[in-house]
C-alpha cells in the first residue's frame, strides 16, 4: 500500500552486468550518480526524481510502467 513518501521516485536503481572496481566507483561517483550493492550484485543509482512526481504522488498512477507497479518498498 502506498504511503505517499515519494521515496520509491526520488531516483533510478539500475543493475549492472559487470563488477565496478574502486577506481571505476570513484568515477561513476565523479559524474553525479552513486553505486549501491544489494545481495551481492551491484546497481547504478541515478538521483533523479521522476518527472511525474507531483507533491509525493504519482501523477499518472494509473497509467504507470510496470516496473512502477512492481516496486516493493
């Protein structure tokens, strides 16, 4: 159930097919976004909020991606 914290839009997890040394973290870190590890796998963490976002809210909920509708928070 949707609480209306906006936390699940405030960025984009993406997972990686490759293993991130330290030099190529500090890198990616360099440009703005973020490397998370979760169960072993690493993701690229973009800190973006979705543009459809609207006062903690998601303005098109009906209409909204299937990854949106997946999302566990």
């Amino acid at each position: 159930m949707c609480n209306q914290c906006g936390k699940c839009c405030q960025n984009i997890i993406l997972p990686l097919g490759i293993f991130l040394d330290e030099d190529d973290i500090r890198w990616v870190e360099y440009h703005g976004l973020g490397v998370i590890e979760k169960d072993g796998k690493q993701q690229i963490k973009i800190n973006h909020p979705c543009s459809k976002l609207v006062d903690n809210k998601c303005s098109i909920y009906k209409d909204r991606p299937e990854i949106c509708q997946i999302y566990i928070c």
